[in-house]
C-alpha cells in the first residue's frame, strides 16, 4: 500500500512502542493512547434484516453531534474532551498544550499519522513540550491495530459509554460538560479539562 512505512521501520517502532509499554507497566511513565470519534443521533445503517411484513425504524436528528478527543491507558485511564465544532490541529494543539503542564510524571502520547496530529503547528510545539516533561510517539502508517484505544475492550466499552451518554444528551436537549465521566475513571480533574 502507497505510504505504508518499510518493514525495518515498522518493526523499529513497534519495538519501541513495547519498551515505552514496559516503562508504563514499571510506573515509570504514563502512557495514553489518542483518539478521535463524532457520535450523533444520525445513524448510519447501511443494511439491516426485517420480515416482509415488520416495520423497522431508527430514530434520528439531524444536526446535534459531538466529537471525542480522548486519550486512554492500559490501566483504563481515560482523559477525554468533547466539541461540537470539527477538530483540527489547533484542537489538539491546545489539549496537548494544557495537558503539558499537568503532567505528575513523564507522559508519551501515542498519536496515528492524522494530518490534524502532524500539522507545523504540532511538530513546531514538540520541543517545548518535551521540556516539561510530554513526548509523541507517532505509530507506524496504516496501523490502527497498534492503538489499544482503537482495538481493547476498554477502548471500546469506554467509547460506547460515553457515545450513550452523548446520545443521550442530544435526545434529552441537555449540555453535557466538556469532560465525560465513567465511574471509577474519568473525571472532571482530568487533565484535559477546560
């Protein structure tokens, strides 16, 4: 596939995505794995199965939705924080920028090759957050297989918590803070909160 990174390559940051696992396990660092997701009350069933003679409906509205930017650890800690506009580079340039200076130890965020995570705006930032104390590890191309926030049951049992609670929201009429909570794990203190 066009653009995918050499084989020498990809093995070299999968390697090393597993020593930053090891410093993480030894509570030596934290390391959060990064995500983006839209919910909405517009669903997307491109084919469902009924009876000939059953009548299937999907409520919707169209409008309300709500991106995720979430960050998650293999201990199930989640920072998550939420816009209705669409993310862009400055987006994530001001989440990694507050949560640089609320690091309680060295952090690596685990990002993919978006272009909203590797715009001049972020790589121009790299060096000042690596002072105090936050460093990107970028994954291979093409491997959303190597994010656990993509591929764990927690990722996803944490994203379909809070995709119920937003559709929820959005049907109810409510504003929900910009910080999601799941008990036990995400918190409004959480570093990424505005």
């Amino acid at each position: 596939m066009k653009g995918r990174e050499t084989e020498a390559i990809y093995q070299h940051k999968r390697e090393s995505l597993g020593e930053l696992e090891n410093l993480s396990r030894n509570q030596l660092i934290d390391l959060y794995y990064a995500d983006e997701s839209r919910v909405s009350l517009e669903p997307c069933v491109p084919y469902g199965w009924q009876f000939a003679d059953e009548e299937v409906a999907m409520p919707c509205a169209k409008g309300g939705g709500l991106n995720c930017f979430a960050l998650l650890s293999r201990d199930n800690r989640c920072l998550i924080n939420t816009s209705e506009e669409t993310f862009t580079s400055q987006f994530i340039f001001e989440q990694l920028e507050d949560l640089s200076f609320k690091l309680p130890k060295l952090t690596v965020v685990v990002l993919d090759n978006a272009r909203i995570h590797t715009s001049q705006i972020i790589k121009d930032r790299i060096k000042v957050w690596q002072s105090r104390g936050l460093f990107i590890f970028y994954l291979p191309r093409y491997s959303p297989h190597l994010n656990i926030i993509e591929t764990s049951a927690a990722g996803r049992s944490q994203t379909e918590y809070i995709e119920i609670n937003v559709m929820t929201s959005l049907v109810s009429g409510k504003v929900i803070s910009p910080i999601a909570s799941v008990p036990g794990r995400l918190t409004r203190n959480s570093p990424l909160a505005t």
